[in-house]
C-alpha cells in the first residue's frame, strides 16, 4: 500500500458531504408551493401566528391555514395538533398565539388568570368553532343502519352484549335479519377527544356506563385501534365489527341511528348543530366567552347529541398587539360562511348556525 | 484474524501528536458512557414527579397506582416479545443455514440480500402491513384454533373479529428481527473452520450431521448473541406495534382475543401526542422501566455468551 | 463440503437403497397436487366458493416434509431421512421469510406508484388540502437529521473503536465495550424521550426540535458505527503497523495514515448500513422532532417533518379525501424503501470495489 494514494481518501468524505449538500439546496429550490422568502402579501398582513391544540381540529386547520395563507401569502399559521391538554398548557404558558381545545376552560381554571400572552383581568375569547357528529359505524353483511339507544351502544362497548342477534338489538330493530354473529367492539387505544365526547354521551344517558366521560377508554377489553383511521380500517376489515369515528370517516360503512326522545336520530351536519343551539350557555361567563354546556341527554326532535365540539381560545386582549390583526383575521375566517365551508369540504364539520355566528363575529372583533 | 493485543507490545515513542491522538480517542470513549449515563440521568429526573405527584392528578392513571398501570404493559411488552422470538430464531438459523450450507454458492449471496431487503422495509410499512394485510388474513385461521383448541389457554376464545391480537403483532415482531438475526447467524456459521465441516464428512455424516456437529456448537454464541440482540429490538419496537396491535386489557396468556396487554413502547407512543403536565413525566417513567428491561437483558446476554465461549471448543 | 450430496444416480449399484436426484421433486408435486385435490374436494361442497391457492400451497407445503420423510426412512434409513428432513426444513424456512418480503414489496409498490410523481418530489404539503402536493419538506427533514446525526456520530464513533482496538486496555475499555453493546439495545423510543428531555429540560416543556430528533437519531447510531468500525479496524493486518512502527512513524500517524486508509472501505460501508438503520426510524422522530406541513431548514428553530413521521402522519390523520392522503403515505413508505436500498447498494459497491487489497 502506497501512502500516497491513502492521503486522497478522506477527500472522498467531503465530496459525497459535499454532494449531499447540493442535493438538499437543489430540494429547496423547487418547493413549488413554499413562499418565498420575505415575500409580502396584498393584504398586508404578515408574521407568524402559531396555534396548537385539539388533534380533532387538524384535518380542518389545515385547510383553513391553507385557504388563509393563499389569500394572505406573506403570513404563516402554524397549527401543531399537540392534543387539547398541552395545547391549554401552551397557551397559558404563551407559547400558543391561539389553541384549539375539546372543551372550555373551567371556571376554576380562568379565575386563576395566568394567561401570560393576554393582559391580567381580560376576559378569554372562546368559540366553538368545530361542530363534528360522530358516528357509530358497524360492518354486517348487507344491513346499513340500525336502531339502538344509549343503552344498547353501552352494553355492546362495555362487552356486556356479544351476539348481533341479542334480544336488545333485535327489540328495536324490528324487520331486519341479524346474524348469529359475535360483536367485535373497536374503540380508540390512544388518548383522543372523541373518546371523552363519545363517552360523555354514554355517561349523561344511561346508568350501565357507570365509568366517567374520559379521553382515555375506562373499561378494561375489547378490540383497540390507533387513531381514526386503525378504528375505520379495523371495522371494515372485520365481521360483526362496530366501532365509533368522526362522521366524515363512515364511507360505506353501516350507521347507528341513535334513540333521542322517542325517535331514532341518523348523523347529519343539521342534527349536530342543532344540540349546540340547544344547549345553554356556561353560567357566569363573560359575553365573548362563548363556552356552551352540552345538553346531551336533550330530546328535542332532529338533534343528534353524539357530537364533538371543539373551541377556538384566544386572548381578548394580547400583551402583544403586533399580534391581534393576524389573531383577529384568521379567527375572523374561520368562522365566516367561507371558512366554514371549507370545514365541511376539507373534514366534514357541522357549520355553525347563524345566531352562532353573530355571537363569534362580535367576539373576534373585539379582540385588541 | 490478526491478534489484537499486539499493537501493544510494540511501543514506538510517546509524542505530542500521540497525546492528543489518543487523549481524543479517549475522550470520545468515555463521551459514550457520558451519554448512556446522560440518557438514563435525564429519564429518572423526568421520572421523579411521577413518584412525589399524587396519582389522582395524572390522568392517565386515572387513580391506580403507578405499578398496577404499568405491570400490564411489562407483560405485554416481555410476552409479545418472547413469542416473537420463539418465531424469529429457528426460522433465522434455517435462513442461516440455508445461506451458508445449503443453497447454491453462487446464488448464496443474493439471496443473503433479499433477506436484508426486509431490514430495510421501515416500520411503520410494516404497521400499515400488519393491520391491513395480515391481520385480515390471518383472522380466520384465529378462529379456527378458538374453535377447535379452545381448551388450550394459549388459544382461549373468543377470537378477534379484526385479527389484530398480540399473535398477529408478535408475526409481524419476528418478520421484523428476521433479518438481524439471520444475518448475524450467517457470519458466524461461515466462519466455522472448514477442517471441523470436512473431518465430520469424511467420516461419512450427513449433511445435517455435518452441522449439527460442527457448525451448531461452533455457532451456539454467535446464535445467542443474535437472538438477544433481535430481543432488543423487539422489546423497543413502537410504531409497528401501536398500529397492529388492539391493546385494550391486562395480563392474560390468551392469544387471539382482542384484549391484549399493550407494550410500553407502543404505548408511549399512543398516548404521547395528547399527553400534558405529569402525564409525559409517567410516559418518560415507563420509558426508564423499558430501558432497564432492555439493559437487564444485554446484560444477561453478554454473560451467557462469556460464559459459553469458555466452554466452546472451537476457539 | 460440497461432496455432500451423492454424486450416485440411476441404476449404480452403490446407490441401492437411495432416493434419486429427481425424486424429491417428484414428492413435491405430489404433495401439492394433493392438497389442492383435497382443497377442492372440501370446497366443492360450497357453492360459489373460489378455490384457497394460498391455503393449498401452505398445507401442500406442510405435507412435503412429512412425506419425504417417511419415503427416505422406507428406503434410505434413519439417518438419510432426517437429513432430507432438515434440508426439507431450511428451503422450507427460507420459503417462509420470502412470503412476508413479497406481500410486503408488492403492496408498497402497487399503492405508491399511484402518487410517485413529479409533484411527490417537488411539493411541501404547506397549504395542501385533500389530493396533490409531495413530501419536500419531509425529505429535507429527513436528510438534513440524518446527515447531522452521522456528522456527530461518526467522529465518535470511529474514534471510540480507535480507542478501543488501538489504545484501549483494562477495565475503562471493558465498560467501553460492555455499554456500547448496551446502548445497540436501548429502544428507539427510549432515544427519543431522551432527546425530548434534554430540550424540555432546557427550553421548558413542548420544545419539539430538528436537532433533538438528529441527537436521538444519534444515541442510535453511535453504538452501530463503533461495532463496524471496531471489526473493520480488527481487520488490519499488525504488520502493516509494525512496519510503519519500523520506519519510525508516530503511532498516532499510523494510525490515521496506514490503519484508517487501509480499512476506510469497510468503516464507510459500516457507515452507510447504520445510515440506512436510522434513516427508517420513526417513533424517535415522532417524540423528539415532532411533525409540520412546511419545509424546515433550521435544526435550532421549529418542528422538522421526516419522512417515515410524514408517513405515519398521513395514515393516521387524513382529511374527508382519505384515499389522497393514503396514496401520499404509500408514496413516501415506496420512497423511504428505495432510499435505504439504495443505501444498501452504495456500501456493498463501496465493500466491493474499494477493499484493501492486502496479502491476506
């Protein structure tokens, strides 16, 4: 071995480094669809509003930060779906611009006033932005929906009820032929938002599902998937397989109609709006607060009361006020028509009801 | 092989140059043991509001205690593990021997390559695999068995509709350390002195003889060593699992319900994206108990292989 | 070794009381044509049923063992049947790992090429809703970590195995080698809580960074690239250092001039295996590096996307449109296989074309 040759090796390091390098420059020059830098959009608006929270809001967020960096190129919305509690956590701490978040801050929590983005003693603006039915869907061969009420879905989830042929199914679906058929009940393995409201639901409407709403399963058994899409993709694979998912995730799969009063409710956009409309305000809360109390154990015709709602949070009043006209646009489009059209498109979502949006719209602009 | 010990025997002169040269060497040593013990010393200080916060307060827990959450998931994750293992190792030594011994010598290094193509598949392929493609297909096979050998526990009903038991997730753990471990297994078995192969042919063994014989006992370490180290990887495994596997119950040897004890790994994963506060300090602590697991078992691993090489002949 | 199979066939004499060459073949087909018969038998009473190719070969392929092995123990004796047995075992092993590897790569293939575009490539997925749009920002991620990673780990790394294979005596080197083999086997998620509590530690709780997925990605390769380099440096024959010793040359110019050269085919090899280990991580990422939808240069400054998180981010929170986000995980899981392949390939030519050729 000559020692001359071994001195050029190393070089060879530095040229795939070097190689390496280049590449990763020639990635970065052709993102099509990235702003370029220091670029300044005609609305004027520009800067970095970062959001976080609720997993649930995501599909929707991103199509709203999609729509509303197209209109405003030279501003950026960053919504991170770090889960409703860290996202409440973030905001306190200021590290969040706005949160998303599956339910309102409690009384306790908001006498505190710690918020440290916000001034001390101002109101928290919170709008329930996302309304999501949530449906019950279930695989059995050539049957597509089915009447159950709250107890029933209990029995099924808790594991009580096994066979589709069980006498407490069969009572209230009369006319349809179910099978000798073992149940295989799908819930969430992780921690999710449409757990604690499906949950919830169970809890305020009958006394066999004596755990609390939680996020996390309470019961010990049954079939666990990960996320929406192991929950959808594990019943569809399956026989006699139910499961619960957002309402944009049924497909062809079959759907629980769900005994309100003294009729049985199918999922639609109109039906959970309705319970929001339903519902009474939380007590003692300021007027741009708009945190609601779900009613879900109404009977009021037409409303179906398995709903996921979810609350935009915000400063009324920003430490910060190069912040507010960022705040005060991208809230203001989220819950105009468009915004909320494109909520429906990108994931689903119930639109929020006109009143609603009266209230909201008054919140958002008062926000300085 | 060249004997190392000896570059020690021939002192050249101490220089400036050999100070830092070797100081560094030294250094990034020793920056190994800094970092390990940093790993753990950064795991046990996240680890510690878990012990002093009073359990009501993580929701997670909602109440228990904290061993009473975790001994489930040490199960599940020790279980799925083993059972992927008692998969993994005999298919792995057949690949091996079929490599080594077996298959054309000119194909042999190909097909050495198709087998460290599964290495190369990433884990969340496998997830997505797992849960759509086996798990279906494998279902009715879980059936079968609760029906007829339901009175074995190992196989007490009722059987999963969907097919993603603690089985299912534990095939896709043994495809997954397949390729670690044939590969080890495969150099080691080429390295058996060919003078041991040839003396036991030309005594009239068979193929088999030859390598139960020869290339087995000289291999057992190497054998060992491969299948702890696919332990290793499967008691780590996170996405595969958390995608597979329906892990909704406690401790139970039954394969092919659809309560199964999840796996720490899994389990950090599912809940670390919605966890605040105290709740990641307990993920953290569940992690620390993986990491001792996985530290208690290099452990007993690199003791057995000590001792074994001892006994072995073949050095 | 290779007179193991007898070279007897035909009507030898010697080969009385031997299967021929072609005989297990024959068993096999039999086997098979039997299970299928049987499958069709059994299903021939159910109308409309399709007959279980798969199901057929599986148990076709179980009867094959059992029946080779009672033919030789008829005709060859004890000994020759179990050995057709084994052998009948180990194709049979080899067999079995094929079936997962083929369903695997063909479902990849078959759902990625569906979006393996021109766009895939040349899109974030800033600003993308339902179809359209590409992983840029998570192949940027990914290198841009991966490539951080192995300019922290590899100076380590190889370092250490000098340490260890040059200077290294007594009990420092043992608890050196006993904890490198340790840190192999901690778990990649173990890695990534690691990283995320250093920086939750440093910069308050919820920091999500592109160097804290780079320094988890490198606790993970620093043990790989120690164990390579440290058989690779092993390799070096001694007297290419005695003679280099002879001439007067300083052990440390040894070392970097005579020891690395010499082995840098099989240290670059290592290196790029261990790439192509951490390359496909994704729970470390997930944990440490968190996930976003815009392209990320800056390691000290916000979440960084990476291709296997982009992947399992797709599957696991798709919009109304869940086929475009399928097909988009499908795309990105068929690239980050091409990727590590193509890894794979780099270093075994790099082993073969640039080994040292010395007198051993």
């Amino acid at each position: 071995m000559r020692l001359s040759s071994t001195g050029r090796r190393p070089w060879r390091l530095s040229g795939i480094a070097a190689i390496a390098v280049a590449g990763s420059l020639l990635l970065a020059s052709c993102a099509a669809n990235e702003p370029a830098p220091g670029g300044e959009s005609p609305s004027g608006l520009s800067g970095t509003l970062v959001g976080g929270g609720a997993s649930s809001q995501d599909a929707a967020q991103q199509a709203w930060v999609a729509a509303f960096q197209t209109a405003n190129t030279g501003a950026t919305v960053e919504y991170e779906p770090t889960g409703s509690g860290a996202g409440r956590d973030n905001f306190i701490a200021g590290a969040n611009n706005f949160t998303g978040s599956d339910r309102a801050f409690k009384d306790d929590e908001l006498a505190k006033d710690n918020f440290t983005a916000c001034v001390a003693g101002t109101p928290i603006v919170e709008i329930p932005n996302y309304i999501s039915p949530i449906a019950i869907i279930f695989k059995l061969d050539g049957i597509t929906s089915l009447n159950l009420d709250a107890a029933t879905i209990a029995g099924i989830f808790k594991g009580d009820i096994t066979k589709w042929n069980d006498q407490k199914i069969a009572s209230q679906n009369a006319g349809v032929t179910l099978p000798d058929l073992a149940i295989t009940a799908v819930h969430r393995s992780d921690e999710s938002g449409t757990t604690e409201n499906f949950t919830d639901y169970l809890h305020a409407n009958t006394p066999v599902w004596d755990a609390d709403a939680s996020g996390n399963w309470p019961y010990e058994g049954g079939e666990a998937a990960n996320g929406t899409s192991g929950v959808v993709d594990a019943v569809s694979n399956g026989t006699g397989t139910i499961g619960y998912a957002d309402a944009s995730r049924a497909g062809g799969l079959g759907t629980v109609a769900v005994k309100v009063g003294g009729d049985y409710v199918e999922y639609s956009a109109a039906a959970a709006a309705a319970i929001v409309d339903e519902s009474p305000a939380a007590p003692g809360r300021n007027a741009v607060d708009l945190a609601i109390e779900l009613d879900r154990t109404s009977d009021a015709a037409g409303v179906y009361p398995i709903v996921l709602v979810s609350y935009l949070i915000a400063c009324s009043d920003y430490q910060d006020d190069a912040i507010v006209p960022l705040v005060k646009a991208y809230l203001g489009y989220i819950i105009s028509d468009e915004g909320q059209a494109v909520g429906v498109k990108a994931a689903g979502i119930a639109p929020i009801s006109a009143t609603l949006f009266d209230k909201a719209k008054a919140a958002v602009d008062s926000i300085r | 092989m060249p004997d190392t010990a000896a570059p020690a025997r021939a002192k050249p002169r101490l220089r400036p140059g050999d100070r830092v040269f070797s100081g560094s060497a030294l250094a990034a040593g020793t920056l190994i043991l800094a970092i390990l013990a940093g790993v753990a010393a950064f795991l046990i200080i996240e680890s510690v509001p878990v012990v002093t916060t009073d359990p009501k307060d993580i929701n997670i827990l909602d109440g228990q205690p904290f061993w009473s959450y975790v001994a489930p998931l040490v199960f599940g994750t020790l279980w799925s593990s083993a059972i992927a293992l008692l998969m993994a190792v005999p298919v792995s030594i057949g690949i091996a021997l079929f490599i080594s011994h077996y298959a054309p010598r000119r194909l042999a290094q190909g097909l050495g390559y198709i087998i460290d193509l599964l290495a190369a598949v990433p884990s969340v392929v496998f997830g997505l695999w797992g849960g759509n493609v086996l798990a279906p297909a494998i279902q009715p096979l879980y059936s079968w068995l609760t029906e007829h050998l339901g009175w074995i526990p190992l196989f007490a009903g009722p059987a999963s509709g969907t097919g993603r038991t603690i089985l299912t997730a534990s095939i896709v753990l043994a495809v997954m350390v397949l390729p670690i471990i044939t590969a080890l297994c495969r150099e080691v078995f080429l390295q058996t002195p060919v003078l041991h192969e040839e003396a036991a042919l030309a005594l009239g063994a068979t193929r088999w003889e030859m390598i139960r014989t020869a290339v087995l006992p000289f291999g057992r370490p190497g054998i060992i060593s491969a299948s702890m180290l696919g332990l290793g990887r499967a008691l780590g495994e996170t996405m595969a699992v958390a995608m597979v596997l329906s892990s909704s119950g406690g401790i139970t040897l039954a394969l092919l319900t659809s309560s199964n004890p999840g796996t720490i790994a899994a389990n950090i994963a599912l809940r670390f994206a919605e966890a605040f506060g105290t709740n990641i300090n307990l993920l953290i602590a569940t992690g620390l108990i993986l990491f001792a697991i996985t530290l208690v078992v290099n452990m007993i691993a690199r003791w057995i292989i000590g001792r074994r090489r001892e006994f072995s002949g073949a050095n | 070794m290779a007179a193991s199979t007898s070279a007897a066939s035909g009507t030898n004499i010697y080969a009385a009381g031997l299967l021929g060459k072609r005989t297990p073949w024959f068993v096999l087909a039999g086997c098979l044509a039997a299970s299928f018969v049987l499958f069709w038998l059994l299903q021939a009473g159910t109308p409309g049923a399709t007959l279980n190719v798969a199901g057929a070969i599986i148990v076709g392929a179980i009867f094959y063992p059992l029946a080779i092995y009672t033919i030789s123990l008829l005709v060859e004796g004890a000994r020759k049947a179990k050995d057709r047995l084994v052998t009948a075992l180990v194709y049979g092993a080899f067999l079995l790992a094929l079936a997962p590897l083929i369903t695997l790569l063909s479902t990849v293939v078959a759902n990625g090429l569906a979006r393996f575009d021109l766009e895939f490539f040349t899109y974030s997925m800033r600003s993308i809703v339902g179809a359209g749009g590409g992983f840029v920002h998570a192949m940027v991620g990914t290198l841009l970590m991966t490539l951080t990673a192995t300019v922290i780990s590899v100076p380590i790394g190889l370092m250490t195995s000098v340490y260890l294979v040059e200077y290294g005596r007594g009990p420092l080197a043992r608890a050196i080698t006993f904890f490198v083999d340790v840190m192999t086997g901690i778990p990649s998620i173990v890695a990534g809580l690691f990283a995320y509590s250093i920086f939750a530690l440093l910069f308050g709780p919820g920091t999500k960074l592109g160097i804290a997925g780079a320094i988890s990605l490198t606790v993970l390769m620093i043990p790989v690239v120690v164990r390579s380099s440290e058989d690779m440096l092993k390799l070096v024959p001694n007297e290419l250092r005695e003679a280099s010793y002879a001439l007067g040359v300083p052990k440390w110019l040894t070392i970097l001039k005579v020891v690395l050269p010499t082995s840098i085919a099989g240290i670059m090899t290592g290196v790029i295996l261990a790439i192509a280990r951490i390359i496909g991580e994704t729970a470390p990422l997930l944990v440490a590096a968190g996930f976003t939808n815009n392209l990320n240069y800056d390691m000290l400054n916000g979440r960084m996307q990476s291709l296997p998180v982009a992947v399992y981010y797709q599957y696991v929170s798709p919009g109304v449109d869940v086929q475009a986000y399928l097909d988009r995980a499908w795309a990105g899981a068929l690239t980050l296989i091409l990727i590590v392949m193509l890894l794979n390939i780099i270093a075994r030519l790099i082993a073969r074309y640039f080994a040292p050729k010395s007198g051993r």
